[in-house]
C-alpha cells in the first residue's frame, strides 16, 4: 500500500536523509522517497502504520512531523 503525506520541517537534504531513515526504521515501511520541494513523502508499507506511530519515529530525529 502507497499513501502520501505532507512534510513540515524539512530545510535541508540532511533533514531529507533524516526523515528518511527515521521512517525505515518502522517495521511494516517497504520504502520511503521524500521530495523536499513541496515537501511530500510517499510511504509503501504493508500494513500502512498509523499516523501517530509514524510521528513517534519523527521526534527522536528533529522537529518533523508528518500529516495528511
């Protein structure tokens, strides 16, 4: 399953790469791919995580959060 999210945080590849890794981390993600122009992630994973879960994984690399 594919869904895009909105990005906030994101001023930097460094912040693209952050975002990146903190988010592969998830067990269920397959594949993540930032776009730090208009600031989108499109997330493959099976089952697709919770927004919330997701978020957690965020915090612990910067201020970014994901929404929808």
């Amino acid at each position: 399953m594919t869904k895009e999210f909105n990005l906030s945080g994101v001023t930097c590849m460094h912040c693209v790469s952050k975002v990146k890794k903190a988010l592969e981390q998830h067990e269920d993600v397959n594949s993540v791919f930032v776009t730090p122009d208009n600031q989108m992630v499109k997330l493959d994973a099976d089952p697709m995580p919770s927004l919330e879960s997701l978020n957690l994984l965020l915090e612990d690399f910067g201020e970014y959060k994901l929404s929808v």
